[in-house]
C-alpha cells in the first residue's frame, strides 16, 4: 500500500504510517497521574506505543499516516482487530485529501495505480519515445503513467529501496550460473558451488559477509 499513497499534497514529501494510544477507560480513582498517561495527556502523540502499566487506565491503538516532512496528518483511526484494514482505511484518507480527480474502482488510472512501479521508469520512457502516432488520445495516458510514476518515486524511494533489491537479485542470477545437478540415488538436486569467505570479512554482519562473497565470484556469462 505504501506505493499507492501520494506524495504530501502540501510540501511533495512522503506518507508515513504513525501509530499511537488514547485512553478509552478511566480507572476511577483519583490519585492517579492523569496528567502522564490519563485523559489529561493531550493529543495522541506519534510513535507512543509504550505499553500502559496495568494500573493505568486502559487505551486503544491509534494509526494515521503523516507526512514525515511537514506533518500533515489524517485523523488517528483506533486499529481494532484489524490493523491492516485500518492502515487500509487511513491510506484511503489520505490520498482522498489530495486534489486529484476520484478513482472508481476499474478505472484505467485504477489498475495504473496498482500496476505500475518506481521501477518501472524505463518501460515508460521506452513506450513514450516509439509512439509516433496518435497522441491526441495517448497523451492524456502518458500524463497519467507519468504521474504514477512521480508518485511511486517519492513514496517508496525511503521505505522500500528498490536498489538492494536488484543486486541481491543480480547475486541470485550469478548463483544460479553456478549451479550443477547432482543426481544421488536416482534423485536430482540443485547444488550451489562452496563460495570463499574471506577472514578479513570476519567483522562484516552475516548477509553483508555472503554478499561480499557472492560478489568476488566470477561474474556471470550473460551470453
Ligand atoms: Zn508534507
């Protein structure tokens, strides 16, 4: 869902999940610190998910979706049973607050809006420079592909890099070159090739250590 929220209407920056907690009980005696975790604490406060002590009166959990720039907010929905439909229910909110024309479910903006990707760039500048005719009616498409594509840029660049993403998959490719069938007792199976790991790599984190040494094989024959 993050993909489909649009930028900040108001400063171009990016929709955020926050959760929170507001009180939905009070325990009825009085000298209870109100003012720290009671009614008295004002507005939900982004990122408070710290669990009550069981004496405090009891909360609900909030979500919105905030801009991470300039804060702009939708209204804190309570979470329920649900989070996903919650989180579902703010993203609908929030691109509801932007000025763009409704979508109706079917639409062709609708499927280009599930569709398309930020890394789908290519694809589209490729399309756009082959098409040689009718742009009276194709103009107004391409308009739209380009829109999706600003938006799905500015919103996932930060939470979903697309860029480790292709290189561990380029890692996968190469493994793959280097893989052999092995057939023990009649059975077929795939057997990757033993990789060097270098002791100096002793300090790097474990997937780091594996893609320093996937990365230190031959590189893959792409013909
Ligand atoms: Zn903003």
């Amino acid at each position: 869902m993050y993909e489909q929220l649009y930028p900040c209407d108001h400063c171009g920056g990016r929709g955020t999940l926050g959760f929170s907690q507001r009180v939905v009980a009070e325990t009825g005696s009085s000298p209870f610190d109100y003012g720290k975790y009671g009614r008295h604490a004002g507005p939900p406060v982004i990122g408070d998910v710290m669990p009550r002590p069981a004496f405090a009166p009891q909360t609900e959990k909030l979500v919105c979706i905030y801009c991470s720039d300039c804060g702009m907010s939708t209204p804190w929905l309570p979470v329920g049973k649900d989070e996903k439909s919650a989180m579902t229910r703010c993203a609908h909110i929030w691109n509801r607050r932007l000025s763009r024309p409704k979508i109706t479910e079917g639409d062709l903006r609708d499927l280009i809006e599930k569709e398309l990707g930020a890394c789908d760039s290519q694809m589209v500048i490729d399309m756009l420079a082959r098409n040689d005719e009718d742009w009276e009616t194709r103009g107004p498409l391409f308009a739209m592909l380009a829109q999706r594509l600003v938006d799905a840029t500015v919103s996932t660049i930060d939470s979903w890099p697309i860029d480790p993403v292709l290189k561990d998959a380029a890692r996968y490719r190469k493994l793959v070159q280097l893989a052999k069938w092995v057939d023990i007792d009649g059975e077929r199976y795939v057997q990757f090739p033993k990789i060097p790991s270098p002791s100096e790599h002793d300090q790097c984190l474990f997937e780091d250590r594996i893609a320093l040494a996937v990365d230190a094989m031959p590189d893959r024959d792409r013909w």
